[in-house]
C-alpha cells in the first residue's frame, strides 16, 4: 500500500475519532447539567479513575500507557470543562511544579490562576474565586511541605485528589559555574540537591524565595546568581541549562493536594486514602496509645507527621495518612474510640489511592 493511501485512511480515522469526541463531549454536557441541577461537583477524582482503569485493561498493551493517559486526560479535561468553566489555582507564577501537577491532573482545557504563596491558594478557594487549589504536600527526599500542613490543619477546605510528579531539577543560569555566587530556589528544592549544590558549589550563597520560577526569573536578572527550577521554566523565560538531573535522588518525587470546598462522594470499586489531623493529651504513651484503635480494626497507616500546634508551646498537631475511607465500618470503629480521648481529630478528606509507580 502506499504512502498517499495509508495517509487518506488516516484522514478518515481522524474524522471516525472527531465525530466519537463531539459525542463524547455532548454526553457530558448532559452529565454536567444534571450535576448542576444536583448541586453536584463535576470533577469527580474517583470516576476519572474508573475511566483511566478501564481503559487500561481493555488496551492490554496496544498503546503505550503513558501515552494513552496523557490522550484521555486532555479528553477529560475537554470533557470537564463542557460541563463548567472551573478555575484552579497553584503556587505560581508559571512553570512551577505545583503548575506542571495540576496539569497533570486537570488537562489544559480548566483556567489555571497562579497564586504568590501556599497559603495564598486556601482563601482563593474558601471564599469561591476558583474551584480547586493543588498544594505541595510532601517529598519523597525533603519530606513535609509545612506550610501546607499548617494551613490543612486550619482550613475548612476538603483533600478531593492526589497527584505524583517526578521531579527533576536544573541547575539554570547566564553565568558560568565558577562565576555564580547564589543559587535561588524553593526551600523544598534547595532540600532536595543539597549533596549535589555541597559538592559542586560549596562557596555559593543558598537563598530560599517564593517559587522555583521566580527564582528563575531572578536567575534572567543577574549572571551571579542560579537557580534550581524545572526545564520548562528554563525555556519559559529562556534561559541556558547549565546543568541537569541535579537532585540528590535520581528517583525523586513529589506529592500534591488537590483541595475543594466540599468532599467527594465514595464510590464503590475504588480504593481510598484518607487524611486526618489529631491532638493528644500531653501525657507519656499518648500519641502510641491514639495509634491502637487502627490497629485493633487492621488499618494501615501510611503517614505520620508532627507538627507544632501553633496554640501554645510544645503542643503538637499529630498528621495521618491511612488507607480506607472516612466513611469505611473500620474507620468509622477506629474514630470512635478516638473521639472519646483525644481532644481533636479533625477528617482532612478521603481521596482515590493513586499507584505511584504509574501515577494512577
């Protein structure tokens, strides 16, 4: 067969694949009104994941897998936003990681507001100016963003998704090596190469700023000065690479919130994560004693964070991470217990269990 054939039954492929889309798209413009109708959300994590489920074990290995999630997701995300225009907002400005993983989750067809710090994004989602926020949470080699944790602890705000980046870390500037006297970053990425910035650049000033792009953007600015930031911040603001895959951890990742006004419903057939925040009396034994409910009804705890309460001091804030969802028997079980001796507990929010190995 030749070249030109093959390429007009492409053409006609293409026109079969617009035509299913535009019907794709018109179902769910009728889902969303319905959803409206409802008072319902139309970003549903856990109906995304049946799709992206579904589709997986009907491909069996005809289209690469990250290839046929980054088509759907971008259907989806059309999808999405026939139903309503939503707006998400991310620690800016662009070309952020927080931006990349809202990305990743939300597809391009959503209005994407960039946000000056962390705790900027809770108000703008409190008070309705967007829809959704997508926050750093933690690090797979710096650990707990803390800002984020301080702020979940406060907020009305519900945890409604997840979102695994791998992150890879440049290290960008004007100047040459030996000419730079300042390497700008996000604390978190200073962090996260600092074996690397110690072997390399042991004489050069570390200065944490509000964003890794911003810290490009001062980089743009001044040929003394580095910074540590993603490769499409490079190119966004045009900038030279000096050099590549800086990260202490060749496998390093980051994990991201992605928070609502109002909880996701639980769906059956999908695994859940559940996030909680609690206080314990300040006694020997007491946080080990909060940890024997879970275990008693064979919950697996997956995180454990402290952090100061902020209300007095040397009171902490105990934060868990727990497979199961807030509305489970066994949790149900276990936070009862809980409720009769702690003096808070507090449901962060219960969300689809994503595979990092495949960020499903």
């Amino acid at each position: 067969m030749d070249k030109d054939t093959i390429r007009k039954q492409i053409d006609a492929i293409d026109t079969k694949i617009l035509d299913l889309l535009s019907e794709r798209i018109n179902c769910a413009q009728e889902i969303g009104r319905e959803k409206i109708a409802r008072g319902e959300d139309v970003y549903v994590p856990s109906r995304e994941m049946q799709v992206f489920n579904n589709l997986l074990e009907k491909n069996s290995g005809r289209i690469e897998e990250e290839s046929l999630k980054a088509i759907y997701r971008e259907i989806i995300s059309a999808s999405i936003s026939a139903e309503k225009k939503i707006a998400v907002a991310y620690l800016g400005p662009e070309a952020t990681f927080t931006q990349q993983a809202a990305l990743r989750n939300f597809g391009s067809s959503v209005k994407y507001i960039p946000m000056h710090s962390i705790p900027d994004i809770f108000p703008a989602v409190e008070l309705g100016e967007v829809d959704y926020g997508v926050i750093p949470i933690e690090n797979s080699t710096e650990g707990a963003v803390v800002h984020s944790m301080d702020m979940l602890a406060e907020s009305s705000l519900t945890i409604v998704g997840q979102v695994y980046l791998p992150i890879e870390h440049c290290l960008i500037s004007r100047g040459k090596l030996g000419e730079i006297r300042k390497v700008c970053s996000k604390d978190q990425a200073i962090g996260q190469c600092r074996s690397w910035l110690h072997r390399h650049m042991p004489s050069a000033e570390l200065e944490s700023v509000e964003s890794t792009a911003y810290a490009v953007k001062l980089a743009s600015e001044n040929p003394e000065i580095a910074a540590i930031a993603s490769a499409l911040a490079a190119d966004m603001y045009h900038m030279p690479i000096l050099e590549r895959s800086i990260q202490d951890n060749k496998d390093n990742q980051t994990r991201f919130l992605v928070i609502g006004k109002k909880p996701m419903p639980k769906s059956a057939n999908i695994k859940y994560k559940t996030s909680i925040v609690i206080s314990v009396n300040d006694r020997p034994g007491a946080l080990f004693d909060a940890l024997i409910p879970f275990n008693r009804v064979n919950i697996n705890l997956t995180r454990i964070e402290s952090r100061p309460s902020r209300k007095k001091a040397w009171d902490y804030f105990f934060f868990i991470d727990f497979l199961g969802h807030w509305e489970d028997p066994e949790t149900r079980t276990a936070v009862g217990e809980l409720e009769k001796v702690l003096p808070m507990i507090k449901w962060l929010g219960s969300y689809p269990v994503f595979d990092v190995a495949h960020n499903r």
